[in-house]
C-alpha cells in the first residue's frame, strides 16, 4: 500500500475515534475523554460531572455500553485534574504517528480530549504512535509507554488502576 492511501486510513481511524464517540458537554463544567482501541475493540474513558465512567464498545463503534462508573468526592475529583496535570498530558503533541513501516495488523489508535469551562483546552491523538516517556514531544511507536497508562489509569473507575504506576523518573517528567 502506497504511503498516501495508509496515512488516509490513518487518518480516517484516528478521527473516527474522535468524533464518533464524543462527549456531550452539559453545564459547561470541566470534562475529559480517552478513548483507545483497534478496528475490533476500544475502550472510552470518561471524567464527566465528577464521575469516571469506563464504556467499551465493539466493532466500528457498535454495542457501547458502560461497563464500570464511580462518582467521585470534591477530594477525588481535585487530585484528579492535580494528577493529570502531573503526568505533563499538556505538553503532548497534537498527533502522533509511528516510524518506519505500519505492521500488518491494526495497531490501534488513541485520543484525548480535555474541556474547561465546557471549552476545549487540549487534543492529542495517535494511531501506533504515542508521546516517549523521555520527553513527550517524541514519538515511541507500537509500544505503550508508562506514560499513556499514567493517563489512562487516572479515567479508570477502579482506585487499585491508579496505584499500579510508580511516579516517572528523574528527567522523565
């Protein structure tokens, strides 16, 4: 498959992600999404009106259902945005995509998106490309970095998902 015709299926699988299954913002409060997953499964992550929903859906975006919920305290709800602050999500680039040759099976793709104020304040996404955990303005492909799981362990409704990690490095972070 010729380069153009590949980035354009990237590019369409990426965006898929990201508009097919948005978040509606009511009230204008602050809000986040993750969303990640293949042409098979994906998984979405939801921070809304201060609970952390975990939704999974099937094949090309069928079947969405909530599989975990938790409503969380004002405590929980601040060392959330404190946490993701911290895993320095805000530094990431806006896309990434992988080096040198796409595998033959889907690597997947991911999307983040972030409301304050019920305005979008930050969007990065990727398809087999993710930010390094050396410094975030890299691309690590086809290997989930500790700092993607960072992210995504914070949207988790499980508490024990949040402990999994040990904080970044030095000069990780």
């Amino acid at each position: 498959m010729s380069l153009i015709p590949m980035r354009l299926l990237m590019l369409s699988a990426v965006l898929c992600l990201a508009g097919c299954r948005s978040v509606e913002r009511e009230g204008g409060g602050d809000s986040a999404r993750f969303s990640g997953g293949d042409s098979f499964n994906s998984t979405e992550l939801v921070m809304e009106n201060s609970r952390l929903s975990q939704y999974t859906i099937g094949h090309n975006g069928a079947n969405r259902k909530r599989t975990k919920t938790k409503k969380l305290t004002p405590e929980e709800l601040a060392a959330f945005w404190k946490d993701l602050e911290q895993t320095g999500v805000y530094r990431w680039r806006t896309r990434y995509e992988p080096h040198g040759k796409i595998p033959l099976s889907d690597p997947g793709s991911w999307d983040i998106t972030i409301y304050k104020d019920g305005k979008q304040v930050f969007q990065s996404m990727g398809y087999g490309g993710y930010p390094s955990d050396a410094d975030p303005q890299k691309t690590t492909s086809f290997v989930t970095p500790d700092r993607m799981y960072r992210v995504t362990n914070l949207f988790k409704p499980d508490p024990r998902d949040r402990a999994k990690l040990a904080p970044l490095k030095d000069g990780h972070e």
